[in-house]
C-alpha cells in the first residue's frame, strides 16, 4: 500500500511538471496540443491529492477528518494572512522587493 501511495504521489509531482516544461517548448501555432498538454497537466496533478488525503488516515485514521481540518486551516491562513503583511509593508514603495520575497517564502 505505501508503495501504491508512493507511486501517486511521484505520477502527481513529475507527470505535470514533465508535460509543463513540454509546453514550453511549443510554437504559437501549436494551439491544440499546448491545450492538450495543458489539461492533462492539470488532471494528472490531482493525484497527489489521493496520496495526500490518505496520510491523515494512516497517521490516525480515528482523527483523519480533525487532522484535515487542523491542516487545511494552517495552510488556507495564509490567504488571508500574507494580504494584510503586504499591505502594511507597502506604505513604503522602496519595500516592494520585500514583499515579493515575502509571499514568494510563504507559497513555499
């Protein structure tokens, strides 16, 4: 089972990512295949939601749905979070490169 989950994980991390960067390789006249590309990209990444889903259950499945919660509330903060920082760091117009870096460390 972990090899199984293992596996989704890595189809969901470097199938989008391989299919991205072929995308770049595309010309303007290529439309249909860079839509193509495009779609299977976006559908083949949520596989990693099915990898990701199922740590809370092995890490204690009486808890997976309180877990969920806890750890979906911690990461969805920083929407509204990082918002109100970069407004307050931006009274000055010189500290724009900070916020950048800023949110850039926060999406990571």
């Amino acid at each position: 089972m972990q090899l199984i989950n293992i596996f989704v994980m890595c189809l969901g991390s470097f199938g989008p990512s391989l299919l991205l960067i072929g995308l770049g390789f595309l010309d303007c006249t290529q439309t249909a295949l860079a839509v193509t590309l495009l779609t299977v990209a976006v559908s083949v990444s949520g596989c990693v939601f099915s990898g990701y889903f199922v740590n809370h259950m092995d890490i204690a499945p009486q808890y997976a749905g309180t877990l969920m919660g806890i750890s979906n509330g911690v990461a969805a903060s920083s929407g509204f979070i990082a918002p109100y920082i970069a407004s307050v760091l931006t009274t000055d117009v010189s500290c724009f490169l900070c916020v950048c870096l800023f949110v850039r460390q926060s999406q990571l």
